[in-house]
C-alpha cells in the first residue's frame, strides 16, 4: 500500500492497535512505518498504545509470577498446612 493508494489518512484505533501488536500485514505495517516518519499524531497515537501493550504485558508476568509462587511446594513461603497459632 503507497501514500497514494491510501491517501493522506491516519491510523484508525483498531490500525494502531494491530500496529502495535504486530499483527499487520506486510504491505500494510510497511505504509505505516512510513506515515510514521512524517505523522506526529500517528506516532503519538502509536507510542501510547506501544505503552499500553508493555503495561498489560508486564501485568500479565506479574500475575503469572504470583500465581506460579503461590503453588504449594514452590517454596514461596505460601502455607504449609499447619493450622493455627502459636
């Protein structure tokens, strides 16, 4: 896809996000790594969604961890059985 066959456009919400997740076509993710160069509000548009992605990434990890910590017998300090006080 070339400036001319697409016009002068921007990126739409669900463009951006296919983007930034790297699910574009070629010919396509190529035309928008072109208007990119020359598209301030694309590339704003763009670098927010790119950290929105890194955010729900890391949070994911973060849970996995948890969850994998919380498993009996991997010696995270979780709870052994024994019941009660002191």
């Amino acid at each position: 896809m070339t400036m001319e066959e697409t016009g002068n456009r921007h990126m739409d919400a669900e463009e951006i996000e296919a983007y930034s997740l790297g699910d574009l076509a070629e010919p396509e993710a190529a035309w928008f790594d072109e208007h990119l160069l020359i598209c301030d509000l694309c590339r704003t548009n763009v670098e927010a969604c790119d950290a929105y992605v890194a955010a729900i990434s890391d949070a994911a990890r973060h849970i996995r961890r948890i969850a994998r910590l919380a498993k009996p017998g991997s010696g995270s300090g979780a709870r052994t059985g024994v019941a009660g006080g002191s």
